[in-house]
C-alpha cells in the first residue's frame, strides 16, 4: 500500500517533520533491511531463541525467548552469550533508505533494539550528532536546538555490556518493579508530540504499563494524544481498530516502503537541520562551526519583535502570576510603566559612559517584565539585543566576540536577570566586558542580593537604578489592561479612583500580589492555600519544601534536588513533571 501523503492524517505528520516534533520509534523489524557480520538480518525474537537453544544444546519446544535466555546464560555463562550477541548485532551494511531515515530532524529516537544499526547509520557525516543512550541511565535534557539527537536504546545495547540487556522475565519485570525515566519521558513524548513506530505491533507490556500509570495519576486532567502513526507489514484489521482507538494511525508496509514513498513527497532538504532551525527559531543564528556562538545561541536569544514564540502559552494567564512570555509583551499585557521609560531613556543616551545597568528591586516587584520590555522596545527601534534565555549559570565570554562581529557605529544590548546566578562567569569576563566598547549589559536582580555581591561589580562601574514602588499612572495603565482582557475581578464594578487606592493599597506589599488579589477577588494566602490543595499530596510535598526552601532565602529549587527530597516512586517523579514548575 503506497501512502497518501495529500491525506489530512499524512499532512500533519508532515507539517510536525517540518518542525521537529516527531519521536521516532524502533522495533525490531526495524532493522530488517540490515545485515551483520554474518550477512544477515539480525535475528527476531524466535531466531534468537532458537540460537540460544542449540549453542546451549536444548531441544526447543515453542519456549519463548525470555525463558530460553535465562536457562542459556545459566548453562554456558554470559561471555558466551555476549559473542554470539555481538556477532548477529553489530551491523555492517544496511540499504539506501536508512540514509533517508537519517536526513530528518527528529525529537528523539527510541529503540527496544540492541543492535548497532542506528550507530552505524549516522557515522560521521550526519547534521545531528548522534548521542546513545543505554539504559538504565539517569534522565538527562535534550538539545532543544536539534545539533545532538538522544538515541534511547530501552532494552541495552550489544557495545555496551556494562549496561546489561533485557532479555529475562526479570529483566522485564525491573523495568516496571523499579520507575524507569526513559519510559516515562518515551510516554511524556507520546501525550504531547506523534511518535513515528516502524518495526513493532506494540505489544510491549513495558509501554502499556506507563501509559496505564500515566493514565491513573492524571484521571482529573483532560489530556489528548496528538497522532502517532505505526508502520508495519501486514496490520490485521482488528489491530488497526485498536491502533485508532488510541489515535494511532496505522500505516501497513516496510519501513523501506515508508521513507522511500517520504522521499518522493517530501523534498528531504526542507525537512533537514537549518530549514527546521529556522523554522521553529527564526530569530537565532547557528554556527555549529563556532563552538562558542553555539553555546551563545543557547544561553541568549535575539529579540526580533515580529516572531511568535514556538509555543505560545494562553493569554491571560500572565495576570494571575504566570512570568511573561514575549508573547505577553508584544500583545501588550503589562502596563505602562514610568521606570520603562526611565531605563529605555538611559540606554539610549548617547552621552551615558556606563556600559553596564543593574535594576534591582524586591521580589514580585515587576523587574522582569521591565527587562523585557524594555528590551523589546529597543529592538523595534533597530537595535541589536539578546536576552538571557536560560536559568543556569551563563556564559559571558563569548559576548566581545559577537559585539566585535557588528558593523561600526552599532550597539549591542545584552539582558540577563538573576544577576546572582552569572556572577562568576562575569567576573571571569571582566577584562572582555569592559574592552567592548560597543556593549551594554542590562542586568537585574533582588537588592539584597545585589548589595551584597556589588564590590564583585566595581570594574564595570555600573549604573543603579532602583525598582520604584507603583505611581498613579502606573496603576492606570495596568487597570486598563485587566479591564481590556476582562481580568478586573473584585474591582470591577468600582470608580477608577476607588480601583487605584485598592490597586495600590495592595501593592505595598508587592506588585504580584495586588495583581493577584486583585484579579482573583481573594488574599494572596488563600490564593496560595487554594493553588496548594488543589495538587494531590505528592506535589504537596513537593510545593511545601520549595516553600521552604524560597521562604528561606534560596532562589529556587533545581529539579535534582528535589527528587532527592522525595523519593523515586512514580508518583514523585509525576509531581516533579507533570504538577509543578521549578527552576
């Protein structure tokens, strides 16, 4: 059956190919069209076991593959086992059409194979480095910009033998007895991205267990797998319905039948790295060639004001206390501010010497909304400017570099908040900071925590600016804002005037909390008491002792950490995912 690709189901998968968002999944017909040392195709479940069987002298009678290998590696022992392994798994030669399987970005790919096909396949010349993950490994993040692409072998690999294999019924069982990160994130991939299977029924009790696991602990929450599709020779009718059931569309041929009829639809340069690069991140530039641009391009983002964020969040949900999206800020969502103008109008100054700005300011005051929008605001005015995208510890030295690289006469604008965090790799920048002529870092942070690191500062000679506390026409403004996206709440029905003294009674404690307070109609403790009761007791758990950590003086929590306080249990790691935000 030769696919069609002018179909709606087949124009999705496409549009998501052309964007990277596609998880691809290897079974073991997967490998079908590869041969091993011994010229053949690796060996299926069956072959294997028969294999096994007779290097160990059984006679088989129909036993299946688990029970054969623990009795095998029982009678001639492991070393054994692992040369006969590496004999019928370690790929020589595969067809044309892996090469086309190999051209497309994907998200991710995972395997139950333990063969060396995928290995083998990228080499060396392929645009994504490819990196093999054997489980069992720790969870780790992948490249959001597409460069390295995870490969997560599920089941071990053959040129890993420390990492063991999956073959046992205990095998089997630990994947499910223990919690296992990379099926839960193969099953976090399947809810929010289509997954590509080719070379498997999905039969694999392991799968079906996260999926069951996922199911019951989100029975309150409303969740829609987007399509997947499965390709395989010969899909019965009954399976199919299945297959549709759990919105998978199921795709009967080869594999090779698949990525060839894809090649003949699909022009396979729109669908390799720079296109998709541009595509998803059209206001960063990639030289992969530079190490140091790259690691710029993933600390920073340039600001142009007329793309769209990748994934837009729901407008509105930045007046219930949500950190602003440059979506927030392009449709306007926060007020008019008179430090806005402030700070735009010192950055502007062409007789200002000072090449660095610290606004600092108390917590929930509104600094982060002022950096970007003021950052925005130079950018629609034609300047240069990049903004800190990221929580960790950045790095600064490649920033002369790019500011050397500008035209003369140009400026380059560098924002970053959590000024704290990036102390140290300033200080290491100091020397190339202040021989930048051509740049201002814009940085922000708590006073508090200002104060106590600015002697570290002194050799940039910074220019302070102070969070304000709100005035009049900056209640204005917001007002209108949540009276314009119908977010007034309990001010609603009262005279302007009366709003203002409300809005700014309840500001002296902090701008988040009167946005809060007022947008909800409740007082920020039950506001918290109502966000805390409305997560099962693990997440509980989880909000409590970030609580405690912020309430403290700690900025946040990372994510490692709090999984150490909680355990491994399924459930933990769920509330970590799925229930709460860290930093």
């Amino acid at each position: 059956m030769k696919p069609d690709w002018s179909s709606p189901d087949l124009n999705f998968l496409r549009s998501k190919l052309e964007r990277g968002e596609v998880t691809f999944f290897a079974g073991a017909g997967f490998s079908f069209d590869a041969r091993n040392r011994l010229g053949q195709s690796p060996p299926l479940g069956a072959n294997l076991a028969a294999l096994l069987a007779k290097e160990a002298g059984f006679t088989l009678a129909n036993e299946p593959l688990p029970l054969v290998y623990e009795a095998a590696i029982r009678t001639i022992g492991s070393n054994k086992i692992w040369e006969l392994l590496k004999t019928r798994y370690s790929i020589t030669e595969f067809d044309e059409w892996y090469k086309i399987f190999s051209s497309i970005v994907w998200r991710r790919i995972f395997t139950l194979n333990i063969d060396t096909l995928i290995q083998q396949i990228y080499g060396k010349k392929s645009e994504q480095n490819l990196d093999t993950i054997v489980c069992p490994s720790p969870p780790l993040e992948r490249d959001a910009h597409f460069r390295d692409l995870q490969c997560v072998h599920l089941h071990g690999h053959v040129a890993y033998p420390n990492a063991g294999l999956t073959f046992s019924q205990a095998d089997f069982a630990r994947h499910t007895a223990q919690p296992d990160p990379w099926y839960q994130t193969l099953v976090d991939d399947l809810y929010q991205y289509p997954v590509l299977f080719v070379g498997s029924l999905l039969d694999e009790p392991q799968l079906h267990h996260y999926l069951e696991v996922r199911s019951l602990l989100t029975t309150s929450i409303q969740e829609f797998r987007p399509k997947s599709f499965l390709v395989s020779p010969d899909i019965s009718e009954i399976r199919a319905i299945t297959l549709r059931e759990r919105n998978i569309i199921p795709l009967s041929m080869t594999g090779g039948d698949f990525f060839r009829s894809l090649s003949q639809a699909i022009k396979l340069e729109d669908l390799a790295l720079a296109k998709v690069r541009r595509r998803v991140y059209p206001h960063v530039e990639f030289n992969d060639h530079q190490p140091w641009r790259g690691q710029f391009n993933k600390d920073f983002e340039l600001i142009l004001p007329g793309i769209q964020s990748p994934q837009p969040k729901k407008l509105g949900s930045f007046f219930l206390g949500d950190e602003p999206t440059w979506d927030d800020i392009r449709e306007g969502l926060d007020g008019a501010r008179e430090v806005n103008e402030r700070l735009l109008k010192l950055l502007l100054d062409p007789s200002e010497r000072s090449q660095t700005v610290v606004l600092h300011g108390p917590a929930g005051g509104g600094k982060s909304t002022t950096l970007m929008r003021v950052a925005f605001l130079l950018a629609q005015s034609g300047k240069a400017v990049y903004f800190a995208n990221a929580r960790h510890r950045l790095d600064f030295r490649s920033i002369g570099l790019i500011a050397r690289g500008l035209e003369v006469g140009q400026r380059l604008y560098v924002f970053a908040d959590n000024l704290a965090t990036h102390l140290d790799s300033i200080v290491d920048s100091l020397n190339e900071l202040k021989n930048s002529t051509n740049l201002t870092c814009v940085f922000a942070d708590r006073s508090n925590n200002y104060y106590s690191r600015m002697p570290a500062l002194r050799e940039l000679q910074p220019h302070e600016l102070r969070m304000p506390d709100l005035v009049r026409s900056d209640v204005n403004s917001i007002l209108d804002r949540l009276e314009k996206f119908k977010f007034l709440g309990v001010l609603k029905n009262m005279p302007r005037p009366r709003q203002v003294k409300e809005f700014l009674d309840r500001a002296s404690k902090q701008l988040l909390v009167a946005m809060r307070e007022a947008t909800s109609g409740k007082g920020f403790e039950r506001i918290l008491r109502d966000e805390f009761d409305g997560h099962p007791p693990e997440a509980q758990l989880a909000y409590a002792i970030c609580s405690l950590a912020v309430h403290a003086g700690a900025r946040g929590v990372h994510t490692r950490h709090l999984t150490g306080c909680l355990g491994n249990s399924i459930l933990a790691q769920h509330a970590i995912q799925n229930q709460l935000f860290w930093y």
